[in-house]
C-alpha cells in the first residue's frame, strides 16, 4: 500500500533544502497566468478531494525594498496579494498535504489552483508528473521572457561615463 | 511505514479549518462572550459550530473564543496540555507565544489543577488594568442555580454557578487579588460548547 506522505519527497534532503525547492515551484506558480493554472487543473488526472482551511481572503502587504540590494530597507509601499490554504483529502477521508498560495492582486482562483498545486507538488507519488507538466515549462517561459525583457533593456542602455572630479 | 521525514509543523497534515463563516461567526461569538461578561456566572451557549473539531484537547467554545478575540497583538499562553494546538492558533490567529505567563494577553488551560499561581499571569497597571490576561479554563462541566454564590457588577442580586473540574486553591487566590482591583484577572470558564465568565470585579462566596 502507498502512503501518501506529504512535504518529504526525499528522506535525505533536509528542511531546509525542501523549503527551498517548495519556494522555488511556488514562486514560478504565483508568477503564472491564471489561464496556464486553470488549463493544467483542467487536464490534471484524478482531481484530488479538498477542502478549505482557511477561507480566501485578499489583503494588502507591506511591500518593502533596498535601493540596489544594498542600504537601508525601506517601505516601497503596499500591494494587494490573495491568500488561500487548502488541504487535500485522500480516499479514506483523511487530510493529507496542506498547500498555501500567495499571489498578486485580488485573484481568488488563481490563489486556490496555486495552492493546489503546492499540496500536490508535496506528495512524493504525484510531484514528478506535476513538476515535469506544469513547474517546468513555466519555468522556461518566465525565464524566456526575462531575458528577452533584460535584452531589450540593454539594448537602450546608455553608459554614463563619469570623470574623475578633482577637488 | 515509509522512511520519510515528517517535519513537524511543516507539512501541516494536521491542520483543520476553523470557523465555518469567519465573519459571520465570529460578530455571533463575540456578541455571546460579550453577554457571559456582562452577566458573570451565566451559562452561555455558542451559537456557531466550527467546521471541524479543534485539535484535542481544545475545546469548541475555547477554540471559538481564541478565533474571535486573538490576533498577532496577543500573545497566548498554553498550558501543556494545549501544546498540540499551537500550529491551530498561529494558522488562524496568527498569534504569537508569550514566552511567560504575565506576557500573555490571553492563556487558554485544559489542566487546571496544574494552573500557575493566578499572580504570574499579566494583571494589568493601575493606569491601563486592561492589560491584563484573559483566562479561559476548560472545566469538567458549568451548573447554574447551585454551588458558588456570585454577586457584583452585572448581577442583580445574586446568581449561583456550580463548576466542576476547579481546584479549590484558584478561589483562594482570586479572592487575593482583589484588592488589587483595577488590577486583576479576568477569567472564562469554558466546557465543550458552554462558558460562563468570572470578570475580576465578581465576588465569590463558596
């Protein structure tokens, strides 16, 4: 029998580690178009069972910066993000993987597929389909398109050259 | 058993939601914690159900009472019974520790006969007496009509609240706090779906 244990995907990586990887799918999911969310739920063999742990809710962050990664943080200002957790139920009608979604602006859905998937991504038995289907090409898209925002920026970049003043 | 690590506190398989309609539940709770405090030694009943049990040993109505008054501006204390419902609290709350008893704004118990001393809980300054910890016992079962005799603001003339489940010693010491009054410890008692409140300025006789 398989059990379906959440969060650990492998026994030898650490905490920390996980925490990582979980970031990283959950930063190129938050990232997604709700239409690219909403295909792959659509197509997604056996949907999981659900529920809602705590109800959807939008709110404002403090959103906070550093003038070029160095100085002293300052409040940027603040943006609405969605929130939702949800928490899978398995086929006994037992809770397994909790999965969290945070995502820009008032988008209810988007925060729920988000989260769904994050629940997903945390079972061993369904993480490589899901990644290799879904995490991994949006991966490649949002890289692609910042490199091709980078690379029309550079090309319009003006060198500023500055002489050594004398005092 | 597979051999994987179980991080405790991450993958929160134990997690389960709290009220059904946040809102709406928590205007109806508040208004019924509002009621026991005004009217101390009266039985109220919670007139909303959760969407699931809270994780044991925390009772409804003292999971109720943390969903609708505590926030991230009040830290709560736990006895050790209660340590299991922490990953509960701070997902719905958002509430943090009190490392102690007298930095807790509200301290929920399930062991009462191994309740501190009522004195190392916060009891609030002279000038702001509301700063005080909010207690909510969990007790073996609440009766009205009989048992101890209350009386003070709220109450007419006298009301009787018979509480199982309470050592004696905690009368002893609320009646010593007393005379710190402003100051002092305002105390819900809670069992399964009922509390009734024992607010610092309730007198009680045995």
């Amino acid at each position: 029998m398989h059990e379906s244990g959440c969060a650990a995907l492998d026994a030898n990586t650490t905490q920390t580690s996980q925490n990582e990887t979980r970031r990283g799918w959950l930063a190129i999911l938050a990232k997604a178009e709700l239409g690219e969310l909403e295909d792959a739920w659509r197509v997604l063999a056996e949907k999981p069972a659900y529920r809602v742990l705590r109800r959807i809710e939008t709110g404002l962050v403090m959103v906070r910066g550093r003038i070029g990664g160095t100085g002293q943080p300052f409040n940027l200002g603040e943006m609405t993000i969605t929130r939702a957790a949800v928490q899978l139920i398995d086929g006994s009608g037992r809770a397994t993987c909790a999965g969290f979604g945070h995502v820009a602006g008032r988008a209810p859905r988007k925060a729920e597929l988000v989260a769904l998937f994050d629940a997903l991504l945390q079972d061993p038995a369904r993480h490589a389909a899901i990644s290799g289907a879904l995490v991994a090409p949006l991966a490649e898209k949002q890289t692609a398109a910042r490199l091709e925002r980078a690379a029309k920026c550079a090309a319009s970049k003006v060198d500023f050259l500055t002489m050594v003043r004398g005092e | 058993m597979s051999g994987h690590v179980r991080p405790s506190g991450q993958d929160h398989t134990d997690l389960v939601p709290g009220f059904a309609d946040p809102v709406h539940d928590a205007q109806a709770s508040f208004r019924v914690i509002l009621d026991a405090m005004a009217h101390p030694g009266r039985i109220e009943k919670l007139p909303v159900s959760l969407a699931a049990e809270p994780p044991t040993p925390l009772g409804v109505a003292a999971a109720a009472i943390a969903l609708t008054l505590c926030d991230i501006d009040t830290p709560i204390w736990l006895d050790l019974p209660l340590a299991r419902a922490w990953s509960y609290l701070a997902f719905h709350c958002g509430a943090p520790t009190a490392p102690s008893p007298t930095q807790a704004r509200f301290a929920f118990v399930t062991d009462a006969a191994a309740l501190p001393p009522l004195e190392s809980f916060a009891l609030g300054s002279d000038e702001y007496p509301d700063r005080s910890t909010t207690l909510v016992i969990e007790v073996v079962g609440l009766v009205a009509g009989r048992g101890m005799r209350l009386t003070g603001p709220g109450i007419r003339h006298d009301t009787w609240l018979s509480v199982a489940g309470l050592p004696a010693r905690l009368s002893e010491e609320r009646a010593a706090l007393t005379e710190l009054l402003p100051r002092g410890l305002d105390i819900i008692l809670v069992s399964g779906m009922h509390l009734a409140a024992l607010p610092r300025w309730t007198r009680v006789a045995l």
